[in-house]
C-alpha cells in the first residue's frame, strides 16, 4: 500500500531563512496548496492522510469538511507548527476531533523532530510517524532505527521510508531534486522491499516558492515547485496506478498489519 501523506501547517517556514511572513499569508498559501492536493486526489480517486495542526484546521473549516467527507484520514501535526508543549499532544487530538467529528488516531511531528512515546501513548494515539531513518546533517541522525514499522511504547511506529541499504530518503525533498526517473526506481526498489511505502510532502510546495525576496529559500527548496510540483505528482500518481500500488490510508494500512 502506498500511504501519501500531507502535513499541512500553517506556512511558517521563511522564519528559518530569515523572512517574515504575515500570519494571513502563511494560511493563504497552505491553503491554496492544500486546494490543489485535493484536486489531484480528486482526479486520480486516490485516498490520503492530511496530518493537521489545530492552527491551521482552525483556519479552513471548510477544507476539513472535504478532507473528511471525500474519504481521507485527518491526523494530528501538533497544536502549532513552532511551538511544542507534551501537552499539545492530547489537546491537538481533542480540538481535531471537535473539529472534524472524526477519531484522531496518527500523530507527525512538526519537521519529524523527536517525540515522547510514553506522552504519545498517554494522549490516546495509535501510531506515530514522526522518524525519518536516515542521516541527513543538521536534522537526523537515525541509522539505528527501523526502515520499517514497529511498536515501542505500546504505540506503532511508521516510519517514513528509505530505500532499503543505503537508507536514501524519499522525502519531499528528494522527490523534488531527484530527476523522477531517479526517484521512481527508488520507490519501485523500497517497494518491492517492504512491501508499502510511506512519503510526505506540503501544501506550500503546490504552490510558487521561487520568490527569493521575499522567502529566502535556497534552490534546492524552491526546485519544481508550484505547477511543476503539480505535474510531478500526477505523473509519480500515474505511474504507481499503473504499476497497480493500492493507495490508502494510514488507518487503512494499520488494518492490514494487525
């Protein structure tokens, strides 16, 4: 099963490049992105999970409703996307599932950064993908971590996948760099491997970052973003369809594992 997934946030990322950005902005753009994610899902009859922070939620109560009611799973990104408190990890549950009507039982951490199993297991979630099993200077150091899921905690844990040895991400990032010829034998590699994948992506990279002004992105940031970000999707979407990969949700994969 292919889990695509989408942590859609308040777009607060130019702070880490030195920009400011207007609190209405960084909403406006999530959200025009998380509108053509929708779209493509839409088109292609593909199923998702949308890892939510309450601050964004907040502001698209009517995106919630179609998330939910076209059949995708909401999960939790946290309260804020740059402010963590143990605490955030139920209250986000709870003001989700206000929010929604739906059950909340995922949790990503903003920017995959480390997370209290026991504080996850205690707020009530079923599984964490918070763990990016790679080594990626500055960010990540988890070579000695799972590719692949497993529990701890009493809690699943999903890791996002990397390609089987040589553990090479296959992020947002990569997905972005990469030529798609490149990324899609490395999908097709971990694949076969482990029988499932797990990739993430932003609505803001749905939408036109190459504005250096005013984002401050370097290029391997702003590289296929916007439209061209749309095209690459719909082809790595065509492509998986015809190679058959089942899409679903991380509610749905649990389902198959237990």
């Amino acid at each position: 099963m292919v889990l695509l997934s989408f942590d859609i946030e308040e777009f607060d990322m130019p702070f880490e490049y030195g920009k400011d950005i207007s609190f209405a902005d960084q909403i406006t753009i999530s959200k025009a992105g998380t509108i053509s994610i929708l779209h493509i899902l839409d088109k292609y009859d593909v199923k998702a999970t949308f890892f939510c922070t309450v601050t964004f939620a907040e502001n698209i109560p009517d995106l919630i409703k179609r998330i939910t009611e076209t059949g995708h799973e909401l999960a939790s990104h946290g309260y804020y996307h740059s402010d963590f408190k143990p605490e955030h990890l139920l209250q986000s549950k709870l003001k989700l599932e206000e929010l929604s009507g739906k059950e909340i039982t995922g949790y990503r951490m903003a920017r995959m950064m480390p997370v209290d199993e026991k504080e996850i297991e205690k707020a009530g979630y079923t599984y964490n993908t918070s763990i990016n099993p790679t080594f990626l200077p500055g960010r990540y150091n988890n070579l000695n971590i799972s590719r692949t899921f497993f529990t701890k905690e009493n809690v699943l844990q999903i890791p996002a996948s990397v390609s089987p040895l040589i553990r090479f991400p296959l992020f947002w990032l990569s997905f972005h760099n990469l030529p798609l010829s490149i990324y899609k034998s490395l999908v097709s590699w971990t694949y076969k491997k482990d029988k499932y994948l797990n990739i993430y992506f932003h609505p803001w990279e749905f939408t036109d970052l190459d504005d250096f002004e005013r984002f401050g992105f370097p290029g391997y940031v702003r590289k296929n973003t916007g439209h061209k970000m749309i095209e690459r999707m719909e082809s790595l979407i065509s492509w998986m369809k015809l190679k058959n990969y089942p899409f679903g949700t991380f509610q749905d994969f649990i389902k198959t594992i237990n």
